[in-house]
C-alpha cells in the first residue's frame, strides 16, 4: 500500500486506486497515516473532526469511521508490525512497512540530507535534498479539508520542506553553483519578497555571478519593502552582507576548501567556560556532579543545579566544568539563558553561538531553529563536548541545546524548577553552614580582621542566612573599605550608623535585590504581587491563610504560593496544624520583598533599618 500526502492525497494498493472519497474518512486515515506508529488519541481524532464540537453520536460514527477503513484497507488487527490498525485503551495506532507513506520518506531523505552536510560531504547532500524535494507535488494534502490537528501538521512539514530548500541552496552556493542558482532564487524571492534568508542568497549568489550592481539593487528594493510595510530595518546578517559587498569584501569570495571540507570549515574547540571561581563548602555537591557526568552511562548526562536566586548555582556548576573539563577534549560550550532583564534568551540565538564557536560559517548555519539543533546534535554525536548552560528559564530552552553523543555532558542551572525527562540527577545548592560562612569571610578579609570581631561576624553572617550572594556582597563592601571595622556596618543595631555604613548596607543590599529580581522578573503579574503581599505574614503560612490576606480564593492562593516555590522565592515546609504543609518565606527574601514594595509604592513610609535581617528596603529621601 502507498499513501501519498505531499500534493493531492492518494492511496494506491497494488495498483488499484483505493483512496476514500468520503471527506472525514480521509482526515481520520490522514492523522493515523501521518502519526504512523505512534497513538492517536479519540480526543485528537474528535477535535479533528468536529472542531471541539462534537455530536452526540460522535463515538459510535467515530467506531464507524475505522471499521470502514479497516474493511477498505485490510487494516487488520497487526500480526508482523509490518501494517495494520491496533485499538487501545486511548485511541488507535496504524503502522505501515517502510517506504508506505512517502512524507516518511521524505523526512528520512531530509536527515539523511542534513547528516551529509554536517559531514561535509555537499555534493552527496545535494543530490540526497532534492530528491527530497522532488517528493513534493503541489500543495501538502490537497483537496483534503482539515481541521487543527491536521493543520499543525502541515506547518511542521512546510517548514522542513523550507528548511531543506535553503539548506540545498546553501551548500550548492557553496560548491560554486550560484551562477546556476540565480534563475531560482529570484523565483523564489519574487514568491517571498520580505524573506530575509533568501535574498541574502540572492545577493550572494548575484555578487558571485559578477552581478555587484544587481545584489546591491536587490539590497534597495527589501529594504524598501521592509520599511514602507512594516517600518522595520532589514536584519543585521543582511546589512551586513551589504556591507561586504559594497566594500567587495574577500570574504565573500567562494573559498576551494568547502567543496569537501568535513564538518566545519575551520577546526573549532571552543572553551567558552567563564573564569573557574574558589568554592568553600561544596565539595561533596561538586563531586556528585563530576561522579554523574564521568559516568559511563547509556544516556547522555545532563544534571541539574538548582537553588533559590543568590545559592551560588552558577559558582558551583562552573567549579564542576572545570573540574571535568579535561574529560571533553573537543570542547566545552556555555550560555546564559536569562538576561539581566529577566527576559529569556532564544534557544535559536545560542544555537548560532555554538556553531560559530565550533567553526561553522554564517552561510552555513540555518535560520530554521529546528535545523539548528539538528547540526549542533549531529556534530556532537561523534565528539566529546561539555555543555554549560545557566539559568534555564524552561523546558522549551533546553530541548533544542542538549548533545547526542554519548561521550557528551550538560551541566545546568534552573531559575525555575524544571521537570525534564532527560534530566539525570537534580544537585540542590543548599544554604552554606554557619562554619563555611565565616570560612568565606575569612578568605575574602583575612582571618585576623574576622577574628578580632567574632561577635559582630556572627551577627553577619546570621543575617546573610547561609547565602553565598550576601556574603559576597557583604564581603566586597568590607574589602571595599579596609579600614572599617566589621562592627561598622552593625551600628544601626543600637541607632548609632554613619551616613557611611548607610551607604555600605545600601550597596551590599542592592547587590542581593538584584540577584532576586531575575527571578521575580520570570513571575506572573499576580504572582509578584502575592510575593510582596505575603511576606509580611507570619510563617508559615497555609493557602487558607494566603486567600485572606490577598482577597481570593484557596485554590487560587495555593497556585500564586507554587509558582513562587518553581522560581525557588519560596520554600515549602512541614507545618502541623496547616495540614500537609506550609509556605515559608526565607528572611533575606523577605527583606527584598520589602523592597520590591517600596518600589511599587505600596509602603507610603519610610522603612526603619530591621535588626533581624541586614538587607531591608529604607527611604532614599
């Protein structure tokens, strides 16, 4: 049996056409074809075929449908896994032989396609692409009417179909073929006006023909159309293309090493790790952390760090990189996934960094996200990297940025807590001892210094609870001001600070607010809220407790309370007579809600320096 989908929808057995003519028919013979091997559930199945609005009788003409097919088909119950129509608990499963649906075909085409160009080899990659493409016959399931599972469908494959149009394009530019390319490129751009990629292509493709004069008026008319429609400056890859080209730039020039070159045109072992930082009091967490990724395993590792904003998970993730460093000899890769800002770094943009630092030209990288992953999987796959990501926001981030092979590792932190499949172990970056804290101050200010005022550091390091960011802070103003006395900064405890050690708090504090407010950036609107609100409240506090105070219901308090535990503001507690637990706001933390208050203006007075915690928000007037 053949089912063809990539232009008007077609089933063949044998010769015979046997395609059903009945419209709902197709769709439901659609999705099982397209999920082949995988369960389509009746839910999907229903949404597919009613938009969400289904008849009564839907089940009974759904039961329908697939007898009708099976009796069509000779979709029996599956002997040999080879072809048939299984019933589950939750849906159906079709399976069909290789080579059955020719949209598998041309995905099988496609990687093999993309593994080729990663190679190097560009001219079998070619070939392999266009017989690709030449599986295309038109619009993708034409005369079928879908709904929006199909729908989703064939945006995926419209988009690979894209992504290895462009990839061909790319490597036959860059086996010299551009005067050959010109005639379909500016089909396609006259297809695609605003279509940034492609007449980046174009213009190459133009300027390497000895065509100067056409790529630069190319260069006018999208950045005509861009401006009058959209008010928008084309892209910087493209104005920066115009600019090689206008100083006729030897970059540009087909250079004979790619035709065959494997992999990418230069030797890349990037070592992208930051400075390696001195770490008191977490030698156990760094060895479990190098005992994971050292270890020999089916799966790739991929561990995570995670702990409340300034825990010191970034510290102790680098310390572990460069610790196992040596163990990946083709390099070692790092991103920060968060911006000072808050905002999410776009997997898509750090996949363009690690192709560059592996060696990867411009002209080689994709636009496409998905393409992206693919080349970064498939060189990894037989090279030994480190990968090093911090502050994960999601889950969605890190999908696309993982290695394959199995002589590869990732080491992670998360400003959320992320419940990943392929994470291998969660390392927990607890609040350092009383003992290491002073161990910090000693090696930040001497232990002379530190001893001379034990009573004073005690009610520092007390007030800093533990956490590597606040001791720091407190730390770098100290070192700051060497002749201070640690005391100096404690003044306020009976009225007596100085203008001077206001200023040294305020620093300090603000070093800490802004560790915190990364985080906070990451909240929901309400979820910002109830942290300021609550944590004025006596601890811990119950979800019954939390609705009184913010003017909603429980389900709603408790859902506010754990996204404030996923960000990490807030920790959860055992607390009898709350029932399974409670809510518990750290004390520093509380402080930095304060100032979060101030901020919003909901405190309308100034705040008195608080005895209990050393970072408090306090009137600037």
């Amino acid at each position: 049996m053949k089912i063809r989908v990539l232009g008007p929808f077609e089933v063949t057995f044998q010769g015979r056409d046997i395609t059903p003519s009945a419209p709902k028919l197709r769709a439901v013979l659609m999705l099982l074809a397209l999920n082949r091997g995988g369960v389509v559930r009746v839910d999907q199945l229903m949404s597919e075929l009613w938009d969400d609005r289904p008849p009564p009788s839907a089940n009974t003409t759904l039961q329908t449908y697939i007898y009708q097919l099976r009796k069509l088909l000779k979709l029996h119950p599956c002997q040999d896994d080879s072809i048939g129509l299984d019933t589950t608990q939750s849906g159906y499963v079709m399976r069909l032989p290789a080579g059955a649906l020719d949209a598998q075909v041309f995905e099988d085409l496609v990687a093999e396609g993309m593994e080729l160009l990663v190679a190097g080899e560009l001219a079998e990659a070619v070939s392999i692409l266009k017989d690709a493409l030449a599986m295309w016959r038109g619009g993708l399931l034409g005369a079928v009417a879908t709904g929006p599972v199909l729908e989703a469908e064939i945006v995926r494959l419209e988009e690979l179909r894209k992504s290895a149009l462009e990839q061909r394009i790319d490597a036959e530019l860059e086996l010299g073929r551009h005067r050959q390319l010109v005639g379909e490129l500016c089909g396609l751009v006259s297809e695609n006006p605003t279509h940034e990629g492609l007449r980046a292509k174009l213009m190459l493709a133009l300027h390497r023909s000895g065509r100067r004069l056409d790529a630069l008026d190319s260069y006018r008319q999208i950045h005509a159309l861009l401006s009058q429609e959209m008010g928008l400056e084309p892209c910087v890859e493209l104005q920066r293309l115009h600019r090689h080209i206008l100083a006729e730039d030897p970059i540009l020039k087909l250079r004979d090493a790619h035709a065959g070159s494997p992999g990418p045109s230069r030797s890349g072992r990037p070592n992208q790790l930051p400075p390696d930082i001195f770490l008191a009091g977490r030698d156990s967490q760094v060895k479990e952390i190098e005992r994971l990724v050292g270890a020999q395993a089916a799966v790739t590792p991929v561990v995570a760090v995670v702990g409340a904003p300034g825990s010191g998970k970034t510290a102790l993730a680098l310390r572990a990189a460069h610790q196992v460093r040596g163990n990946f000899p083709d390099g070692q890769v790092w991103a920060r996934l968060c911006t000072a800002e808050g905002e999410a770094v776009a997997p898509g943009t750090v996949l363009r960094d690690f192709l560059r630092a592996i060696g990867f030209d411009d002209v080689r990288i994709p636009s496409n996200v998905e393409e992206r992953a693919r080349m970064f999987r498939s060189w990894t796959s037989s090279n030994r990297v480190l990968v090093v990501l911090d502050d994960v926001v999601s889950a969605e981030q890190l999908d696309p940025l993982l290695p394959s092979g199995s002589g590869c590792a990732t080491i992670l932190t998360c400003r959320r807590r992320l419940a990943h499949m392929k994470l291998t172990k969660v390392v927990e970056a607890t609040p350092l001892s009383r003992g290491v804290s002073w161990q910090v101050l000693v090696d930040a200010l001497g232990r002379e210094r530190i001893d001379r005022e034990a009573e004073a550091v005690t009610t520092m390091i007390d007030s800093c609870a533990g956490y590597p960011a606040a001791l720091g802070a407190v730390s770098k103003v100290l070192a700051q001001r060497s002749h201070w006395p640690v005391s100096r900064m404690l003044d306020w405890r009976n009225g007596t600070h100085s203008k001077g050690a206001r200023l040294g708090i305020t620093s300090a504090r603000d070093e800490v607010v802004e560790v915190v407010r990364r985080s906070y950036r990451l909240l929901s609107h309400d979820a910002q809220f109830a942290f300021r609100a609550l944590a004025v409240a006596r601890e811990p506090i119950s979800a019954d407790d939390a609705a009184q105070i913010l003017g909603t219901n429980t389900a709603e308090a408790e859902w506010l309370l754990e996204e404030l535990v996923e960000v990490q503001l807030v920790e959860v507690a055992l607390a009898p007579g709350l029932g399974e637990f409670g809510y518990r706001f750290i004390p520093l933390f509380r402080a930095v809600a304060a100032a979060f208050s101030y901020e919003e203006g909901e405190l309308g007075e100034p705040i008195p320096l608080n005895p209990d915690t050393l970072f408090v928000a306090e009137s600037t007037a």
